[in-house]
C-alpha cells in the first residue's frame, strides 16, 4: 500500500523464501515502533516519488501474481508480476485504446487515465492492489474506437475520432479524496477543429500539438497551454501532409547546431503511401522549418516513435510491415547525431509476427505496446554497439501473438512507482511491476 499518512508506523520486516515454486512470500514482524508526524507539506516542500511497496501483514499476504514458470496466472510473462486487472464491464464500455498517468504532488497517489470507445476512465493507484475506479468522463461526441490522452500540469487533454469531438479538458485535482464512481463534465471544450487522432504535449514549452485532425490537412496544430482552460491555436503546419503521431522534444542532443530549439518528430504517411520520419523545427510556430525526411525499407504505415533519453537515436515503429510482409515485430532504430543527415544504425526484429502500435523509452529501457504479444521491453544499454535484447514482456493476450488488431493499444510506464498501466483491447486494463523490484 502506498504510504502517505501524516502519522505512521514504521515497522521491520524480513523475509524468508520457500524454494518450492508458487509458494507466497513469508513476512515476519519482528516489531514496530511509532515514528514521529510529518510535518505539513508546503508550496517549497512537495513529497519525494512515493515507492509502491506490497501491503503484506502477518494476516494479509499480498495479492499481487508472480511471474513463475513463464506465467502470472494465464497469462505468458517474463520479468513482469502482475498486480491487478480491471475488465472492460468494470468501466461498463466495449473497448478500450489509449492510456496515460498522473501523479498528484499533493498527495504522490498516482492515477491512470484510460480511454475507452465511450469516454475516458480514472484509476486511483492509491493502493495498486485494489484500484478503485472514479468514474468517467463520457466521449464529446459518438463512441469511437480512437482516443488519445495526454497531460500538462495538472490537467488533462483529450482527443478522439469522433465526429466533431474536439478536445475536452479534465482538472485533475477534482480527483483527490474520490472513492466511489461518478460521471464527470469536462472543465473546458475546444471545438476549433473536428475530430482529431492523437495529441502531444511539451510541458517545458506549454505547447500541445493535434495530429491527424481536420486542419492542416492532419498535420500538427499548435495549440499554446499557457492558460490550460482556455487552449488558443497559434499555428500548424501542412506541408508535410497527415502527421499519425509525434513526440516533441526542447532538444539537448548531440546535434551543436539545433541546441534548446523546439523540434517535432513526426510519424507522416499518406494512407500507407509516402511515409517517413519528419523532423521539424517548431521553435518559431509562426514559421517552421523542415529539417529533415527519413524513410525506410518495407514501409506500410509510419505508425509512432520514441527518442533515447540522450535524443541520439530516434526508435520507430511501422503498423503495417509485419502485416504486409510477414516480419516479425520490426523497429527501425535511427542515428540522430546528425539531423540533417540521420541515418539508420540497426532494424530490430522482435520474437513474434505481432504488429507493433505504441512505443516509449524510460531510462535505458524501451516500453512497447505489441497488441497480441503484450507488452514487450528491450534493454536498450548497448545500442550503440547495435545490441538490442529482449528484457522481458507481460502477455495480455494469451491465445495468439498472430498479426492482428487484438491486444495492447498503449502502455504508460512512467510512474515512479515502477507500476507499468497496460491498456488491452480486448480486455481492459493491466497493472504490472518488473518481478526485480
């Protein structure tokens, strides 16, 4: 359980492990004694990352699913436990796709915010083993089967293919000392365009950025955030055609020449046609500059990507290639010391001929949504030697890892926590943890 009380008790605690395998975890108290309150937080003194420890007494083990013997329950794994699931009838919805985190520096309760064909759901983490579920804010407009959600400070921005839905806009902080469900209204409603496919955020630049909507013929539309209830479009850019999905970055790489400018890498494709990586220098919204276009071999659909930490290497995912040319999951990994002339330093083929969707890099890892084949991580500590391996992966979908549209939509693996939110499909949504925690 997550600790966070004014007034606690500290205890001792040791374990002892029973070799014989699927056997729980033993925890002896040894004793307890009574610390001192904490003093109130302030503006200057927020609380640290908050570690998700299991809650576990002598009466109550914890509740949480190893992975043994290559599986947590049914479901396939390796290197991942599994802490909760909740269904899509928890949520009363069909299907679910996007998802996104937010942690509230008042209290450190950590929430997922998971899309849904009829809106959008919030998960208190305040105690991972037993989520609660908060409620939902409905779709803006008819159900779709897309929707993309990101924050910025404390609020929450929602985009969705359904006709005229504009983006909605959620005060987090309405959250705090919810327990029981309820059916929220948006805080704020922005109907500047239609329909929209994703959104990305810069929080340093307070920007978001619409992808695929109706203005600019789909490519990014800037929006600034610096009133968040109250978005302006400032601006777009067309010339590249349909942007799918973009990470936007202030860039500190190791290209001199672009230092603390504001750069969109842009997944563009046409439909399956003309696709490639954009690059795109954003820093003047009234202006901006294309830097680059990078393709690939057996293109299908430029689909999503994800910058290393150091911004050197740009990891990009295609929906279509396994699917049109029977590969196994493909990465294409690309050198961006140079962003006028990027080129590609490794293609990484996975272990099924799932397709790929979403991807993101925490640390020297990389988070892969892989519909039918779960979630994927590759250790990414020697790419620049061109060795990627397989860290370990949670299968959501246990029946097939075949190349369909079935299973992992997103993951959100940002949490300080190490809690890992998966949103399936088909099944709703998955909390995780590496076994090594």
């Amino acid at each position: 359980m997550l600790k966070q009380k004014s007034a606690f008790i500290t205890c001792r605690l040791y374990s002892v492990t029973v070799s014989t395998l699927k056997t729980l975890l033993i925890l002896l108290y040894l004793g307890c004694t009574e610390a001192p309150l904490i003093e109130e937080n302030t503006t200057d003194q927020l609380p640290g990352p908050i570690v998700y420890e299991p809650e576990s007494t002598n009466e109550s083990l914890s509740t949480i699913t190893p992975c043994e013997d290559g599986f947590a329950g049914v479901y396939p794994c390796s290197g991942f436990d599994l802490i909760a699931h909740l269904p899509l009838s928890d949520f009363g919805s069909n299907a679910a796709n996007d998802n996104w985190g937010w942690t509230d520096p008042e209290t450190g309760i950590e929430y997922v915010l998971s899309g849904l064909d009829d809106g959008t759901a919030f998960i208190s983490l305040e105690n991972p083993e037993a989520p609660i579920y908060l409620g939902k804010l409905p779709s803006a407009a008819a159900s779709s089967p897309w929707r993309d959600i990101k924050v910025y400070q404390h609020y929450a921005y929602i985009v969705s293919e359904a006709k005229d839905h504009g983006m909605q806009v959620f005060d987090l902080t309405r959250l705090r000392g919810k327990s029981e469900a309820e059916v929220y209204e948006a805080d704020a409603q922005i109907n500047d365009f239609g329909e929209a496919h994703n959104i990305a955020i810069n929080e340093e630049s307070a920007f978001a950025y619409i992808l695929g909507s109706d203005l600019y013929h789909g490519g990014p539309v800037f929006i600034d955030l610096s009133n968040p209830l109250n978005p302006k479009i400032v601006g777009g850019y067309e010339e590249g055609g349909y942007t799918h999905d973009a990470q936007i970055v202030t860039y500190r790489g190791p290209d001199e020449k672009f230092q603390e400018r504001e750069l969109l890498f842009g997944a563009n494709s046409h439909h399956g046609a003309d696709n490639y990586l954009m690059i795109l220098d954003i820093t003047d919204k009234s202006n901006p500059e294309l830097i680059q276009r990078i393709t690939y071999e057996n293109m299908g659909f430029t689909h999503q990507g994800y910058l290393t930490e150091d911004q050197r290497y740009f990891l990009l995912g295609d929906e279509l290639d396994e699917v049109n040319y029977g590969l196994n999951t493909t990465t294409q990994i690309f050198d961006l010391s140079d962003l006028e002339a990027p080129k590609l330093h490794l293609t990484y083929r996975g272990q099924t001929p799932s397709i790929d969707h979403n991807g993101y890099v925490k640390g020297s890892f990389f988070y892969l949504a892989n519909y039918t084949a779960g979630l994927r991580v590759l250790n990414l500590e020697a790419i620049e030697e061109k060795q990627i391996e397989e860290f370990g992966f949670f299968d959501t979908h246990p029946s097939h890892d075949d190349p369909t549209y079935n299973g992992v939509w997103n993951i959100y693996p940002f949490f300080e926590s190490g809690i890992i939110a998966i949103s399936d499909i088909d099944s709703g949504v998955f909390l995780v943890i590496p076994s090594d925690r």
